[in-house]
C-alpha cells in the first residue's frame, strides 16, 4: 500500500508541476510582466499551497485564466497598456516586413 502511496503522490506533484509550469508561460505571455512579476505571482501561489495544502488547480482554477488574472492585479495599468502598444507596433513592422519580402524583384 505504501508504494501506490508513492505513486499517488508523485502523480500529484507531476500535475501540481504542470499548472505551475503552464501558469508561468502563460502570465509572462501577458502585456507588461517581466521577470519580478512572474516571481511575485509564483512565491504567491506557492505560498498558498503549502499553507492551506491545497493543489493549485482547486485553488486557483485554470493557470491560464488565472495568468490573466494574476498579471491584472500585479502589473500597473500604464505599464501593461504600454506593452500591448508596443506589440502592436512590433506586429505592424513584421507584417510590412513580410509583404515587402513577398514582392517579386526586391
């Protein structure tokens, strides 16, 4: 019984690695994290988890929705605003990018 115990647990700690793994992309993906951000956001949930001995997924739901969530209440409106501003124009030039490369003779 103990070694279905063993497994059992590693199980879960695979699973509670997964969501945590996942809300890390996910949250640097969001406009304006950085590195101190997804370090905040993880020390949080970590902390969370190890008080109240709960799987992240029952605590805080789906990492991605949760991501958004977190990077909403941790990053300022005007630095997330300016990245989402600044991806835009990124875009815009990698797409005129991408035409200018598709016009035959240049």
């Amino acid at each position: 019984m103990a070694k279905k115990d063993r497994t059992t647990d590693a199980a879960g700690e695979r699973d509670r690695e997964k969501w945590m793994a996942r809300f890390q992309v996910r949250l640097a993906m969001q406009p304006g994290v950085d590195r101190a951000v997804v370090l905040e956001a993880v020390k949080g949930v970590t902390a969370h988890c190890a008080e109240t001995g709960a799987h992240p997924q029952t605590a805080f739901g789906d990492p991605d929705a949760y991501a958004v969530q977190a990077a909403a209440q941790l990053v300022p409106a005007d630095r997330a605003a300016h990245a989402r501003r600044h991806n835009a124009v990124v875009d815009t030039v990698g797409s005129v990018l991408k035409r200018v490369r598709d016009v035959p003779g240049l």
